[in-house]
C-alpha cells in the first residue's frame, strides 16, 4: 500500500515525489521514460536557488534576450546582476527522477491506465513497460502529473479534457559556431507571423547544442515547416539535427485541481504553463511541491478538501503574474502589426527591467510604482497606435 502514486515523472512529478518520500511517505513514481518534452530549457535563479540545481546540469548561461519583430528589428534586453540557466531536457528530467529515487520513492515504468475503486480501497491500474502486463498499485491517494494530456485529469478530474493548449515543436541541433546570428549566451525569440502566427519562434542556446522551435494553437501551421523556416533565417539549416520533439502545451490553469475524493493534479496536467512566454520548468516544479503539501496534509488529517491546497498556495503567488501575461498574450499576439509594437515596447528600460526583475524572481515588482505608470501609459499608446511601431 502507497500513501501515494504519483503519476508521471517530469519536473513536477519527480519534485512531488521527492517531497513526499523525504517527509516519510510511500511513494511510487510511474512514469513512462523515453518521452523528452520540446522545451527551450530555461530556468531561472529562483528555481535553481528553490530546487538546489547543481551547476554541472546548467549548459549554458544566458546574459541576453533578443526579441526580433515581424519587420527584422532586434532587441537586445540585458540580464543584469545574474543569468538565466539553460538545460536539457533529457539530462534535467532524468535527474530529477533518480534524486526522487534517493529520497526514498519507487520507481516504475509503465502507462497508466486508469484508477479503480471498490471495497478493498483504490487502485492505480498501469502498463508495465517490461512485461506488458496490466499492474495494480493499491493507494491511498493520487497525484497527476502526466502531461498537458492528462489521462488522469481527463478520466478523475472536472475539465480535465478541455484544457486549451499550444502545440510545440522543437529540434535539437548542433550549434554553429559563435558569431554571425548566432550568440552562445543570447536567446532569440522571434515574433513573426511567418513562423507561428499567435505565439512565438526561439533558438536557444544548449552548449554544443541549441534548440530551435516554436508553438501555434492554429491546427493549420505546419509545425517542421516553420521550424525549417526558422533555422534558415538563423543560418541553421546545415546544422546537424539531433533530436526532434512535439508536444501539447496548456496555457490556462484549470479551475479545479482535484476530485473531492483522492486525485490531485501537478504541473502540465493542471494548466500551469505561463501564458505569453510559455515557460513551465519553473511552475511545474512549484506545482509538484504544493501539490505535495496537499497529499501531506490530507494525509495527515483524513480531510479529502486539504486536497484544494494545491492550487490555493499556487494561485496566491502567482495568480497575478499568470493574468498579466495571458493579457499581454491576448493583446500582442493576435497580429504582426501588434507584435511589431510590442518589440518597439521592450525598448523601453522600464520594460525591460521590470520584465526580468520579475522573470528571475517570479512575482511582479511593486517597488517601482512610477515605473509601473510609464510602462501602463505607453502600453496603451502602442495599443490605441497613438505611438508608431517604428518609434523608438
């Protein structure tokens, strides 16, 4: 018997079990492996510091954001006192697993099926990927953190099955050398309808590697095309092509992360990708750890509302960061004309340290209160078009 199955073993995944089974706690991590989500691969200090990242998963320090609009123009947005981290996927996912093993969880490979219920308690029914076979783990509780298409949130939890997602394509390439578009320690990101008409295009710096993708909500992009598209105007196309990788990424959190009875849900699975920047290491790990604490205490006091904690403690630190960005996404994003503004915008200094001031530190800063009302009269001009696009 498991006090709890945690289902699915990325970031939030592995950071719940690790925290559970450090606080005493049986705990099984099934995930099915081999699977590497198409990611950019940024974390910021705040995750490092949160987590205890080591240096050597970090390949690649980021002192630089490059917005590129529709018409070529380039901003160069400094990262001051710090950096952003970059990892791996592959690498990062698979040591957070095996730290989740060494705290004390089990491990298993498999795919999960679905949760039965009956006289002799719950069960999470899974595939067992080396014999094939369908498995039983007897539980006391659930977490789900199988991904953006959560079969756990789609079969146990209310709306589960219609949370609005992007779809993400990436490769993994070799890269060129320094020089040239390409900056070893800069991230681009692209802000063209040619690539993705309502989302965004990157390259991200890897090492030896880099990734290159972008997203779209619209079914009709073709998702290589337009990374092909892409690594031709990053001087990429001759790269070597490592890895290739597509997968679904929410932008909404749900409304509701459990079932009232034994399921709680983590990470992609309950929404909590960033809207606007897409980002999701870092809110996944979050969502991992409360929705640990809420296993806890259910747990520790038989009370199955406890499980409502989870999204509670995450929505309290970061319900206005999320409406800000879906805002902005909203405002921005809908057409090449829009994006052309908001790259004029991140010229401005004030922009641009609020921005990462609260990229690095993970909540809005308030101490700035003039900052804040220059930033919200010049965002109204370039959205009324009282200012040119081309004014910088």
């Amino acid at each position: 018997m498991f006090d709890v199955v945690v289902v699915g073993g990325g970031p939030s995944g592995a950071t719940a079990a690790e925290d559970l089974a450090r606080s005493g706690h049986k705990v099984a991590l099934l995930d099915r492996e081999g699977r590497i989500k198409p990611c950019g691969g940024a974390i910021p200090p705040r995750l490092i510091a949160d987590f205890a990242i080591p240096d050597d998963l970090l390949v690649a320090r980021i002192t630089t954001a490059r917005m590129i609009s529709p018409t070529g123009r380039k901003v160069d947005i400094p990262i001051e006192n710090g950096f952003v981290g970059m990892v791996d996927r592959e690498v990062f996912d698979a040591f957070l697993r095996e730290r989740a093993e060494s705290a004390g969880a089990t491990r298993l490979t498999g795919t999960f099926l679905r949760v039965e219920r009956g006289r002799s308690g719950r069960r999470v029914i899974y595939r067992d990927k080396a014999t094939g076979d369908e498995t039983p783990l007897s539980t006391r509780l659930i977490i789900g953190a199988d991904g953006a298409r959560s079969g756990v949130a789609r079969a146990e939890v209310p709306g589960g099955d219609t949370i609005p997602y992007v779809m993400a394509y990436h490769e993994i390439v070799a890269a060129p050398p320094a020089g040239g578009a390409y900056d070893p320690d800069r991230c681009d990101v692209v802000y063209d309808g040619r690539i993705s008409p309502d989302f965004y295009g990157w390259v991200f710096p890897h090492g030896r590697h880099a990734s290159v993708g972008m997203g779209s909500m619209v079914r009709a992009v073709d998702l290589k095309q337009a990374t092909a598209a892409l690594r031709q105007s990053s001087g990429m196309a001759e790269c070597e092509t490592f890895r290739r990788e597509g997968a679904p990424i929410p932008l909404k959190p749900l409304d509701r992360w459990d079932n009232g009875r034994d399921v709680v849900l983590a990470g992609d699975a309950a929404g909590v990708v960033a809207p606007s920047s897409g980002e999701g290491i870092y809110y996944a790990m979050v969502g991992g750890r409360v929705a640990a604490t809420a296993a806890a205490a259910c747990l520790a006091s038989g009370r199955v509302r406890d499980l409502r904690l989870a999204r509670r403690l995450f929505m309290r630190e970061h319900k206005t960061v999320f409406r800000v960005l879906a805002s902005m996404q909203n405002a921005y994003y809908r057409s090449d004309d829009r994006r052309e503004r908001f790259v004029s915008l991140c010229h401005d200094i004030d922009v641009q340290r609020l921005t990462f001031e609260a990229y690095m530190n993970k909540k809005l800063v308030h101490a700035r209160p003039m900052a804040h009302l220059r930033i919200g009269l010049k965002n109204l001009a370039h959205l009324t078009g009282l200012v040119s696009a081309e004014r910088v």
